[in-house]
C-alpha cells in the first residue's frame, strides 16, 4: 500500500541519510548544515574532518519498525528508556491527531534504522555518530483519546478504567494521558535524541503530560545474556511468559479478528510507577528479603529448589512442615497457578529520580505489563497482590496509566491508521 506522504511535494517517503555516511561524506557540512539547521555552525565543521564512527554490535543491532506487532514489546529491554505522555491541544481532533502519528510514525522508523529523520524539523544531531542501538519506539491510546477525537465508537473495552487498589497512592498528574510513546535503546544518546525528535514533531497537536526516565543493565556487562536485576537485586524477569510458549501470542497480542478489529496485533500496557521503599528493604535480613519473594537473591532460584528456571514448586515444604515458598511470597501470590492462569509479560524498567524531601531515595521501577486483556492479566493478579503479597511493605504505587497499543505498521503504513482512517 503506497501512501501519500504529507511533507513531500511528491508524496514519496523521504530517507533521511544515515547518520554514519552524515559525518563521513567529504562536503557534507553543506548537507548537515541543511539537516542540522541551527546546530549545523559547529557540527557541520566536525562533519567535514571527523572519519565516520566504526559501530560495535550495541550500535549496529538494528529492530524493524514494521511487523505484526510494533517493536518493544517482545525485545529484551534495553538499558536506557523514556515513557512519555501526552494529551491532545484543546483545537486539535482526529485529523490533527492523525497527522501527528503519520509524523511519528515516520520519525521513528528513521531513527531506528539508524538515520537522521527528514523532517520539517531541525536534527539536534544528538546521535550523528551512533548507529541504531536496537532503539524501539512504541505509540499507545489511552482511554481519554476516544472521546478527544470523536471516536468513542471505536474505544476498545479493555480500556476501562483500572479498578482501584487499596495500596494505590497515585498522582494523577502522573497518571494516565491522550497518547504514550515508549523509547527503548541500548545507547543513552539515541534514546534522548528519539525523545526529543517526537516531542519536537507534537509541538503545536499536543502537551506533554508526564515524562519517566528509565534503566537497566547494559548489554555486554556480562559474558552472556542473563536476566536483568531490580533495584532490590533481585533476578527479575524469569518467569515472564516465553515466545516459544504454545499460548505466547494469545496471552499478550489481541488475535485477528479480536474486538475492536483494529486492535489486531495490538496489545495492552499497564504502567505502574512503582516507588521502593529502599532504606527499609536494604536494613532487611537476606534470609527475609528471599522469603518475601521466594526465591534465591544469588541466582533468582525458587527456595522451593533447583536453579533459576526450575519451575516454582508451590506445594514444596520444608523439614519443618513449613511451606518453602511462604504463602504470601510474591512469586506465590502472582503465579499464574494461583490466579486462574492469569498471566502478563514484564517488560519493565529502574528508575532513579534523586531523593525526596525525607532523604529517602526516589527510585523503583517503571511497571510495564503487556497483555492481550488487561481483564486477563493484571487487574486479577494486582488484586491478588492487593490483598496480601509481603512485597507490599516495600513499595508504593505512585502512577498508573493503561494504553491501548496498536498493532504494528505495514511498509507505507503509520502507526494507529486503522483507527483513525478507519
Ligand atoms: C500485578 C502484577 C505485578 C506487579 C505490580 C509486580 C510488582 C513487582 N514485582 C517485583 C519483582 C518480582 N516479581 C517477580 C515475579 C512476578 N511478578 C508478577 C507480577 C507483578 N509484579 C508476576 C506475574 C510474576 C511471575 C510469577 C511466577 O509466575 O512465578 C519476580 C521473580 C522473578 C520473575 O519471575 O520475574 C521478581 C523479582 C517487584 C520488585 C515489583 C514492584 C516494584
Ligand atoms: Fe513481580
């Protein structure tokens, strides 16, 4: 399908050129001085006399925009993320509103395939000598975008409200938003040079409403891949539902033929800001800290026994008769087994924000679960843990937001086009 592309006169997708051949390409200060605009003084020099940057496979690794499903979702996270919501100007609607995903559509699929995107914009140049750094860029509608845009009809139902918890101390200012991008890259420059290319290109259609920075290993830290920590220390990740899992797709991807119809391939994001109450967790004996979980703090393996990927054993008790994993360990309390098989796939990030007035440190994680309904996923889980999960004494729902994300954009497609051409 070729569509017409709004800031071309010919209506062709304009390549931006990559950002390596930018810096290398003897005369380009003319052309960064075109790209870069303002900026173009001081990088354009540079331009002319730096040789172009050699990539290490961080910078090289390359996600595809287009597929079925939009990227970041299944991808290991990456160590340097940006959530960032926004809700629409109080003149814009639909048009607007698809003109701006068009826009972002475009933006992200050049910068993550590693060129400075051609735009109506200036590049900062942030990024000019760094390849993609598998960057993923994700576009979600949240539950206010509906009636902004006079599609209400077309709200899925998956986007009610989440209930409330008896644990939540949410701030709405922080909560919730019209539309969410969600920026994943292993290198720190690319994903801010993403954030503020997106930003910049909704000047004018919409507001930013809250903005969380997030974190996690780098790649390459250790020998192999192994399963990111928290800020706990613990091993987080490890029974995440698995893309080789039989019901993989139907747990986390609406089907085709799902409800709305334009949410096939799409997917549901819970995000939770979730504090830690880390001077009370850290003056907690080990012995505790692995009975709240239930699981090893060494190598995440369950105290029910075996390794890290030993399946948990529930019923497993101790010499003493005691349960191994206690009852209210939060593996227990959030397995699958115990909540009529409700599952979700984690894909989350730290976060650091300094410290609070009270000295203590703002610092947790950002939240992400990813599911075909949020019905099926968190709600009955969170409520679980609601009720009685020893994680609780150690952190602070501070956030919420829940995201209808579409599936992923065909090649001339923009993210969302089913909607809001629909
Ligand atoms: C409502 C869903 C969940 C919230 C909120 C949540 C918060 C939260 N979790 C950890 C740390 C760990 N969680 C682990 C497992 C785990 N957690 C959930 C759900 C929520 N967690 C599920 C469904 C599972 C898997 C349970 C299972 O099938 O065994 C683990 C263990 C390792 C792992 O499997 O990932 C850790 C560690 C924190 C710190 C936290 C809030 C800050
Ligand atoms: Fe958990």
């Amino acid at each position: 399908m070729t569509k017409h592309h709004p800031d071309t006169p010919s209506g062709e997708r304009p390549t931006g050129p990559s950002r390596r051949r930018l810096l290398g390409t003897a005369g380009a200060a003319g052309a960064a001085g075109l790209v870069l605009g303002a900026a173009g003084g001081a990088l354009g020099t540079a331009a002319a006399t730096e040789p172009p940057t050699d990539l290490a496979t961080v910078g090289r690794s390359r996600v595809p925009f287009h597929g079925a499903h939009q990227p970041g979702i299944v991808e290991p996270a990456q160590a340097h993320g940006h959530l960032i919501a926004f809700d629409l100007a109080a003149d814009a609607g639909r048009k607007e509103a698809a003109a701006l995903l068009r826009r972002w559509s475009r933006t992200a699929e050049a910068l993550m395939a590693g060129e400075t995107p051609s735009s109506r914009l200036h590049d900062t140049g942030i990024a000019l000598d760094a390849g993609p750094s598998s960057l993923t860029v994700t576009f979600g509608f949240g539950r206010s975008f509906f009636g902004r845009t006079g599609l209400v009809a077309h709200r899925p139902a998956a986007l009610e409200p989440l209930p409330p918890f008896s644990s939540d101390a949410l701030d709405p200012r922080r909560s919730d938003g019209d539309l969410w991008i969600q920026i994943g890259a292993d290198d720190a420059l690319v994903a801010f040079h993403a954030l503020r290319a997106l930003q910049r290109e909704a000047d004018g259609t919409a507001r930013v409403r809250w903005q969380m920075n997030g974190f996690n290993r780098s790649p390459g830290a250790t020998a192999g891949p192994r399963t990111p920590r928290n800020l706990m220390g613990q091993i987080d990740g490890t029974n995440n539902p698995k893309e080789t899992d039989e019901d993989f797709e139907r747990r986390v991807f609406v089907p085709a033929g799902g409800d709305p119809a334009w949410m096939a391939g799409g997917s549901y994001a819970v995000l939770r800001r979730i504090r830690m109450l880390l001077d009370d967790w850290e003056r907690t004996p080990l012995a505790e800290q692995e009975k709240v979980l239930g699981r090893r703090k060494s190598d995440g393996a369950p105290l029910s026994g075996g390794s890290e990927t030993t399946p948990v054993d529930l019923e497993k008790r101790n010499a003493d008769g005691d349960l191994a994993i206690a009852a209210d360990a939060h593996v227990r309390v959030s397995a699958p087994e115990t909540n009529g098989g409700a599952a979700m796939l984690r894909r989350s990030f730290s976060y650091h924000d300094g410290f609070r007035d009270d000295g203590a440190p703002d610092a947790g994680l950002l939240f992400i679960a990813w599911q075909a309904d949020p019905l099926k996923g968190f709600v009955p889980v969170q409520r679980k843990l609601d009720r009685g999960d020893a994680l609780s004494r150690f952190i602070r729902h501070e956030a919420s937001a829940l995201f209808a994300v579409p599936g992923g954009a065909g090649e001339g497609e923009y993210v969302g086009q089913r909607l809001l051409e629909g």
